[in-house]
C-alpha cells in the first residue's frame, strides 16, 4: 500500500535542489550585501579598495567583509549541492536570480535606487531564467 502522500524521487530531488539553491542564494546574496557594507566602511577610513598593505589590512580585517566572505563560500558549499544533483545548463542560469534578489536588500540597507530601467532588466532575467530552464531540469 502507497503512502499517501508518496513522492516520486524525482520530485524529491528537485524540491531538495531547491532548497539547496535558495540557501546558497540567501547565503550569498547576504555576504555580498555584507561585503559592500564592509567595503564602504572601509573606504571611509583609508580610502578605496587597492593592493596598498594598509588598506587590504583594513579590508581583510573588517568584520563585515569577513562575515560576508564566509558567507559567499557557504553558499558555494550549498551551490556543490545544487550542481551535484543537476544538469549545470539547468542549474547555473538559476544563479542569475540572485540579480533579481539583491535588489532588494541594495534598496533597504544601502539606499541603493531601483529605477524603472533596474525593473526591466530584473524581468529580463526572470523571463530568460525561465526560458533557458524551461523543461530541462533533468539529472
């Protein structure tokens, strides 16, 4: 007797490929919003980013870049999830989301501008996103 609510593999896999992807986008899109903020603190202090030893030691030694680099290599850890489990060409055009997303955190925590022309390159990808992944999602 089935289950229920029995679930193919396959579809496992994909929700778990998912949940996968979301956490490496969440993680990375985090950091790299914590990166700028570092970034930009850092500048203040000793001006912009160069090879100068006083300023990577700013840079390397601000708490917001490190948190921001730990957290882009934990969603690289999760993005090994995603592609082990699915075809890279279904998998890697997923990642342009994160272009999409971090729009929202560059408008509410860097008062970033969303401008109409921001607006229709998101629905650019979103809609290439979905072409380029549509039906192939094979593993």
């Amino acid at each position: 007797m089935k289950p229920l609510f029995a679930v193919s593999t396959k579809v496992r896999t994909m929700l778990l490929v998912l949940a996968l992807l979301i956490t490496a986008s969440a993680l990375t899109v985090t950091g790299e919003v914590l990166l700028k903020i570092g970034i930009n603190h850092v500048t203040t202090h000793v001006g912009a980013f160069s090879l100068e030893p006083r300023v990577l030691w700013a840079t390397f030694t601000d708490w917001r870049v490190i948190l921001g680099f730990a957290l882009v290599f934990g969603g690289a850890i999760f993005w090994l999830g995603v592609i082990s489990r699915v075809d890279l060409s279904f998998a890697y055009p997923l990642l342009a989301l994160n272009y999409v997303i971090i729009l929202i955190p560059s408008r509410i925590l860097l008062n970033e501008p969303i401008t109409m022309i921001r607006l229709v390159g998101a629905l650019i990808i979103v809609i290439g996103v979905i072409v380029i992944t549509w039906g192939s999602g094979k593993s």
